[in-house]
C-alpha cells in the first residue's frame, strides 16, 4: 500500500490560514454573516487543500 505523503509548508499554510480566519471570525468580528462567509471560504480552502494533496499522493511530488 502507497504511503501518505509528509506534511509540507502548504499543508501547514493551509492549516495556519483557516485558524487566522475563523479567529478573525469569532473573535474579532463575530457576526454571523462574516462567520457563513468564513465558513465558504474555509471550505473552498479544505477542498483546493484535499485535491492537491490527493493528487500528490496519487502522483508523487
């Protein structure tokens, strides 16, 4: 079976920029319409995040 691949400086960027939204989202402006809109733009950044980590565990780096 094909391991994973390591973590690497986009995984973490990935990571980092969604903690830095949904702070600013429920910290500094918890409103719920830049809350739903966090949530849209997080998912858009999970969904490029799992495609290209697929890719680079179906592909090679």
């Amino acid at each position: 079976m094909v391991e994973p691949p390591a973590l690497d400086r986009w995984d973490a960027t990935a990571a980092a920029s969604i903690a830095v939204l949904l702070v600013v989202a429920y910290v500094l402006i918890p409103d719920p319409t830049i809350q739903y809109g966090t949530w849209l733009i997080v998912f858009c950044i999970w969904m490029a995040w799992f495609v290209s980590f697929g890719a680079k565990w179906l592909y090679g780096p």
